[in-house]
C-alpha cells in the first residue's frame, strides 16, 4: 500500500471505530470526512484570494496587524532558523500577514502556506489553521495527524488570536516541512507561540482603549487585562479576562464597578465617597493638608471637618 493509501486507512479505520468520542483529532478527522466531505486521498489545489479580495481583507484586519507586527518579527526570530514561517490568518482561515525567509519562500508557495490562501477545516481538512479556528484552542498538527495526504509534510503549531472584545480574531501559524523538527523543538515553539499571541492580544486591547487604565488579572492567565475608566467602571476586558471573571456581553454600553469586579470596598455613601476623594488629594499632597485643601477649592477648615477624627 502507498502512502496515500495507507494515511487513507488509518483515517478510515479510526472514523469506523468510533475515536471521535474519545480524540480531538479523530473527532476533526470525522468533521471533514462526515461534514465537509472530503476524502484524504484528494489533490485539491489551494483557494486563493484575488490581490483585491486580499487586501480587504487585511484591510478588516488592520488594528490587528498593527498591534501583531512587532511580535510577529519577534516569533520569526525565534522560529526561522528552523526553517519555519509564520502567518497570521484572519476568522476565515486566509493568511494577511507573513513571516518566512526567501529561500524557503518558494517551498511555502508551493505548499500553500502563503497569503490569501484557504486553510478552513471545509477547505484542508484537519490542520493548523483550520482546527485551530474550530476549537478556539493551541494545537498541533504534525505531520500525518493533517487530514489530507497532500500536507502530512507539514508541522504545524497553531494558536488563537482574540481581540480586544474577546471574539475570536483569527489565529498565529508556525508552520514547517522539516523532517528532523523534533518534539523537543515543537514544544518550544509552542511556548514561543503562546507568548507571541498574549503580547499580541495585550497590545491589540491597550490601542483600542487609549484612555483607559489597565488592570492585570496575574492569576488569569497571559493578557488577563481590565480597561477602566475615569469613574472606576470596568469597561473592556480581554478574551481571558471575561473567562477568569465570567463576563458577558458589551462592557462599554453596560460598565461595571473595577471594585465589585476585583473583590475591593469601596465607599458606599456619599459621605464615605467624600472623604475618601480628601484623603487621595492629601496623599498627592504629601500630607499637607493646607495644600491639598486649596487642590479641592475649600478652606483648611472645611478639609479637617470633612475629613473627619479618623484622619
């Protein structure tokens, strides 16, 4: 049997053992079988996006590529000497951004892993990309673990990209066709791929609330920020932010409270509200109460009476 024909078997015989219940990988080899059908011995031939097509898209994509540029050269610094590139690809699976050295360029063409080119599961079967957008989740996808026969060549790390809104955005690709990449070397790439996509996310929330200040969750996780406003009122969150606190829906139409939210007291008569404004302007005062009296537009006086005996 070829090779073809043996990758074809070994997918069929698992999809008729029913392993989709017990492996995510089976399951996504059920999904482009069962759902998209596709047959693993297909030679489809990449859908690309026409150079207009392309550029809307990357046109959608444009905070996104902004705030990801720098973290991408970053990624490709660190993975290119394996003979890997990398893409950022958009919700539909297409490659808008790409990293990859020109001698292997032609190489990646060939393979399709290039810009503007489909990598949804209904298009490629099971790989980076594409199962990487239905599962929201890092995964791997070596080598025969693809789907099609055609890309069991290639080792493909593949994690989710969320935008400041916590939907999903698109997904970072390293993606190589090296024979010798070890496990060792994939599970550092991973770890690099991870780091890329939280500065990516971090970065992608803090230009899209400028104004705000941000509040990081250290026990949620990489880029578990909090945008808050003026008034104190939570008014964005990242994707692991809303996990870590079960948040739902559009912050910015409906705030909450940064206390409530982080578990603080906060003052909760106008009174307590009062005095707690005095004691921040005799703080950024140093202690100088008559200082901090005229910073508020009132007498030393009225600043001690308001303030109160516990001051």
């Amino acid at each position: 049997m070829d090779i073809t024909g043996h990758h074809s078997a070994t997918i069929e015989s698992a999809l008729a053992r029913g392993d989709a219940a017990r492996s995510k990988l089976v399951a996504s080899w059920s999904r482009s079988a069962r759902l998209h059908g596709l047959m693993p011995s297909a030679r489809t031939h990449a859908d690309r996006m026409t150079d207009t097509e392309l550029t809307e898209a990357r046109d959608r994509m444009g905070p996104m590529i902004h705030a990801a540029k720098p973290s991408l050269d970053r990624l490709f610094e660190a993975v290119g000497g394996v003979g890997c590139c990398v893409l950022l690809a958009d919700r539909d699976g297409i490659p808008i951004e790409r990293r990859g050295a020109p001698v292997d360029d032609a190489t990646f063409a060939e393979w399709g892993l290039w810009l503007g080119t489909k990598w949804t599961e209904a298009a490629q079967g099971t790989n980076g990309i594409g199962t990487c957008l239905v599962e929201e989740r890092i995964v791997t996808i070596d080598k025969n673990q693809h789907f099609l026969a055609k890309n069991t060549i290639l080792s493909c790390m593949t994690a989710p990209l969320f935008d400041p809104f916590g939907q999903l955005a698109g997904v970072v690709d390293v993606s190589s066709a090296r024979a010798d990449l070890t496990d060792a070397v994939s599970a550092l790439i991973v770890q690099a791929l991870g780091d890329a996509t939280a500065r990516i996310e971090s970065q992608a929330f803090r230009d899209a609330y400028p104004m705000a200040r941000m509040v990081m969750l250290p026990k949620a996780g990489r880029a578990a920020f909090l945008a808050v406003d003026q008034d104190d009122l939570v008014i964005g969150a990242t994707r692991a932010a809303r996990q870590h606190l079960h948040l739902l829906g559009d912050l910015s139409r409906n705030p909450q409270p940064a206390a409530d939210l982080l578990g603080l007291t906060q003052p909760e008569t106008l009174e307590e509200a009062e005095r707690a404004v005095l004691i921040r302007a005799l703080a950024r005062a140093h202690g100088n109460a008559s200082a901090a009296a005229r910073a508020l537009g009132i007498s030393r006086a009225t600043f001690h009476r308001k303030l109160g005996p516990r001051a």
